[in-house]
C-alpha cells in the first residue's frame, strides 16, 4: 500500500542493501539514507546450456552468490548490522520452479528432468525452446496480448510454463509451483508466497484488476485455451493465487514480508527486517536513474514544472544498455504501441503505466562484431598495450582516421556503410524474431582500419534503431524527451554521442554508471523500510528523487552537415527492414509447396 506522504525522515544510520541478479552474475550494494553508496560486490553465478538454445541456472547458485556478496558489502562498509533497516531485489525475468511439497527446487532440464545435484530450476529469459508454445498462445489472439505489445515473446514465461507441461511427467508437473525469479528470491528471504505486480504483469500475462475487465489478474479462458487449465485450480494457487483471496502483489519496493530467521542468518543480517517487493532487473535500471538531477539550463525536459516533479517520468526515456537493451517509459495513462510490451499498469508506481521497447542484442552485438571479424586477434593485443579497453582503443582509432584522411567528422567515414544488425531477431518495434543482419558497403579490407568501420557502422545501428523505438513509442501516445541511460555501454562516449545525435534530444548518464541498477535495487530496500504499522510507505519517486545522483549531460551534435547525413541513413535503415521483410516474403511465395512437393 502506497500513500502520498511527504518524504520519511529516517535516522542519520540507516541503511539499505540492494540485491540484483543478472544474466552472469549477482550484485549486492549498500547505501545510507542519502543514497550513495558505501560498498558494492558481485560474484559469478553459473549457467548451463545444456542444448543449443537452452539456458538454465540454479537459485540454490544464485542464493549462495547473493548471499557471499551481501556479507562482502556488509564486512567493507563496516556498517553495524543493526542499522540496515531494508533489502530490495530486482533480478532476471527468468522462469523459476519450486515443489509444492517441500518447496524444493525442481528441475526443468529434459527429458529425464531428474536433478544433477546442482537445482538447475531456472529457465532463462534468454532460453528459447518453447517455440511452438509462443506460436500456440498467439494463434489465441486473446485479448490480453494487447498488453504484450500483441504478441507474447517467446523470452515471456508462460511459454516456458506450457513446455514444462508439454514435457514433463504429468505426476512432476502436477507439484510444481512457478515463480518469477524476482518473486523467487523475495520467497526465499521472508518465507512467504507474495508476487509483484512487475513481474507478473510485464511477463506471465497477468492484468491487474479492474483494467480491461480482468476479475481476478488471470485470465481462466486463456489458462483453458491454451492448455494450463490445471493451473486455474484453486483460484490460481500455483501461480501465486488471486490478489485478496489467496494472494498477496504488491508494486515496487512496497513491504513485501521481513527476512526470516533462516534467510538472515545465511546473509549475515539482522532478521525482521524489511523486504521490499522486487523488480525485473531493468525496471531497477529506471528506478535508479530517472530520477536524476537535470541541468535546468539544457536537458529539463518540461518548464512547467520542478525539475524532479513526478510528471517529468513520462518525458524520460530509461534505457538500459547492456548485453540487451530495454527501453522504459512511464505514462499516467495506458498507451499501446505495437511491439512494444505493456502498457503495464502498477508495476513501478500504483496507477501508473510502463511500456517496454527493447533491442535483442546490443552490447553482444559489438562483442560479436569485433570478435568476428579477422582483424580481432591484431585489436586486442594492441588495446591491451594503451591499457585501453577494446571500445575505448576502437573510437581511439576511429577518431585517427578521420584525421589522417581530412574527414569531417568519423561519420564521414563510414558514409556508404549500411548496416543492419538484427542478428538475434527483432524485439521492438517490428516483434519479427526472424529479422537477420544485413550489410551494404563490405569490401575486401580485413585490416583493423575495415574492423573499425565495421564497428561504427554497428553503433550506428543501435542508434538509429533507438530512434526508430522512440519515435514510434511518441507517435502513438508518449512524449519522451530525454534518454537516461545505465548499463556498460554508458561508458563508450561515441555510442552515446551517436544516441544523443541521431535521437536528437539529450542522453543523460548516471553517477553510478557501473551501478544503477542495484542502485535501484537499494531504493526499493528504502521504501519497504518506510511501512509504517498499516503497510504504507513513502512515495517511491520520493525516494527517488532524494536517492538519485546528478548524472552527465550528453547534449546532441550541431553539426548541420552530420545531421542531414544521419536523416539520409535513418531513411535507408527503415528500407532495409522493410525490403529484409519483403525479400523473405518474395522467396516464400516462389518456394510454396516446395517443400511438400520434395516429401521433405
């Protein structure tokens, strides 16, 4: 429960932990009741891909790495114990499953599904073996994919919940009880079965009460339809139950349950203490970075109103850059954008709406990129030398061929270049998961110089891509104006000179830019730690707002000459995903029946 108090003055010694769980590792920060944080650790955690395209980890894995970070933090910070006074959590949007007899993980590797000894109980986001489940739940049409950007992505969980029946033995199955892995690690800490609505809203098909009808979040006719009819049974006890019935969900950060004996004596903290309702772990990435100072003098985004008003949310664009990327946007009313996940009401602030833009691949594309191409074993020695890292010693060296050669600018370089990079498929706005890569200007250079062009040409992709997102997220409803970044890629200032360019509006990065999602994470630990004796807590902007540090101000290029350059790639960009699409459309009429004609 959420009230509209003003902000709770909390004792010069309090302080929070924040606990974030990605795809490689888990991460635990400490921060006092300003906001800045006193000590950070993070620990590996493990991940099997026992077949092409599956990938599973293991929360007994994931709890033990949770817990050797949370003492790290606490032991480095010296601070006692006794004054940390909340937890939050944000993880993976990760499939999880517990037994409902022992509430003991159980195992979703095929086909024997019998354990190795390592819990393996977490299907991966990234996993994508329920291929003809998405396929069957679309084919539905039903009216809750309205609020998955009309499509249910096969990176959402119930897909994985249906291949689980679909492969399981029925006697196995039938114990199962499925969590997201956020909502699986808040049980693991207070011992409770209560959900958030991030992570059932945004991906296990949940619609808060009250929105479109929904009675009960569920929806029985989907469960039935597409085969999940035994999870309906007692009003949804497997999933988490209905809300005020059997169940218990809660928006971000709100008072979700206190650490119990058990779980506070394995972290090395005080039990009882307050533990915030999760977050998918870009969600945190929002929280940990909108609320931001702004430079009123350039980037404030709305003149009308303070600086920090919550009405400056739904101007400022989170984007989280790491592997992947996740566009979030809040809005005061729902607005739907096809491709676009959501809208998403109550996930962050009560009433409010998120919708979530997203590229598959990223971060792992310039990874793949460099790692490619021939010239990648003469690069990494040579950024070794510099002591540069490899994106740092790529822009270094772009910027020297600009120069040796006159360019104008190193956009001029790579001019005729023409890049597409959907390797991974599309997420927004097309949703096609069977968009590819496509490249126009290759030649015969395998020189560092050619890799370097190559790799701009890449970076100019997620740039233009990201225009593409916003500008289709403002065409239907939003008003984004600024981009708030965080994730790894905030450090490679051409990238982000090249969002805030060809997006034409700021890019702001955070103070914390190694840290602002379990940045967000602590301030979620914060809010928990406000309940008072009823459940209502501060406002979570409010926290916000007090917690969030001033960030660096990228403002975009002047350059006019550039900027007609950019409007002209932007141009073909959109050609080549819309010929991408026709091409295979071509080659698809002119094989019909190939196939079947060949027995094949």
């Amino acid at each position: 429960m959420e009230d509209q108090r003003e902000a709770i003055h909390f004792t010069e010694n309090d302080h929070y932990i924040g606990i974030d769980v990605g795809t490689g590792s888990a991460r635990a920060c400490l921060i006092d009741e300003a906001g800045d944080i006193k000590a950070l650790a993070s620990e590996a955690i493990k991940l099997w891909q026992p077949q092409q395209g599956y990938y599973e980890q293991s929360t007994t894995d994931i709890w033990h790495c949770i817990c050797h970070c949370v003492q790290r933090v606490v032991t480095q910070s010296g601070v006692d114990t006794r004054h940390i006074k909340g937890v939050g959590f944000d993880a993976t949007c990760s499939l999880t499953v517990f037994s409902e007899t022992d509430d003991q993980p159980v195992t979703v590797t095929g086909p024997t599904f019998e354990n190795d000894g390592n819990d393996r109980n977490v299907i991966l986001w990234l996993d994508h073996r329920p291929i003809e489940e998405t396929d069957k739940i679309n084919a539905t049409g039903h009216n809750l994919l309205r609020y998955v950007g009309g499509k249910m992505s096969i990176e959402m969980e119930i897909p994985k919940v249906l291949w689980l029946k679909n492969n399981m033995p029925p006697e196995l199955f039938a114990r199962c009880k499925f969590y997201d892995l956020t909502d699986a690690l808040t049980h693991l800490a207070t011992g409770n079965e209560n959900r958030s609505f991030c992570s059932t809203v945004c991906k296990q098909g949940y619609v808060p009460i009250g929105v479109d009808g929904s009675e009960k979040g569920w929806q029985e006719d989907f469960f039935n339809e597409i085969g999940l009819e035994d999870l309906v049974k007692d009003n949804f006890r497997r999933m988490g139950g209905v809300n005020g019935v059997n169940g218990k969900y809660f928006s971000a950060g709100e008072l979700v349950g206190v650490l119990s004996e058990q779980a506070g004596k394995q972290l090395g903290l005080q039990p009882g203490i307050a533990v915030g309702s999760g977050v998918i772990d870009a969600y945190a990435g929002w929280i940990g970075t909108v609320g931001a100072k702004v430079d009123t003098t350039y980037g404030h985004a709305d003149a009308t109103h303070p600086a920090n008003d919550l009405a400056q949310a739904s101007t400022r664009l989170a984007a989280v850059a790491g592997t992947s990327t996740c566009h979030l946007a809040m809005s005061e009313a729902p607005v739907f954008v096809n491709g676009v996940w959501g809208p998403y009401r109550d996930v962050l602030l009560p009433n409010f709406w998120l919708a979530e833009g997203g590229q598959s691949a990223t971060g792992e594309l310039l990874r793949h990129v460099i790692e490619t191409h021939p010239a990648s074993r003469e690069v990494t020695p040579l950024a070794e030398a510099m002591h540069m890292n490899i994106y740092d010693y790529m822009n270094h060296h772009l910027r020297d061929m600009a120069e040796a050669s006159k360019a104008p600018t190193v956009s001029y370089l790579a001019r005729h270049f023409f890049f597409y990079g959907d390797l991974w498929g599309n997420r927004s706005p097309i949703a096609d998961p069977n968009m590819k890569g496509a490249a126009i200007g290759l030649s015969s250079d395998s020189s560092v110089d050619g890799l370097a062009l190559y790799y701009y040409a890449t970076m100019e992709f997620i740039a233009l891509q990201t225009r593409q997102i916003i500008e289709c997220m403002n065409k239907e409803g939003h008003h984004i104006k600024t981009v708030f970044m965080s994730g790894s890629q905030c450090q490679n200032d051409m990238l982000m000179d090249l969002i805030a360019t060809i997006c034409e509006m700021p890019v702001l990065i955070p103070r914390y830019v190694h840290a602002a999602v379990v940045h967000g994470a602590a301030m979620l630990g914060a809010k928990a730690a406000s309940a008072d004796a009823n459940g209502n807590t501060e406002n979570l902007w409010s926290i916000m707002d007090r917690m969030s540090k001033p960030g660096r101000l990228v403002k975009p290029g002047t350059n006019a000459s550039e900027k007609k350059l950019f409007e002209a790639k932007y141009q073909v960009f959109l050609k080549q995903a819309d010929t991408q699409q026709q091409y295979r459309r071509d080659v698809d009429d002119a094989i019909t029946g190939w196939v079947a004609h060949n027995g094949k």
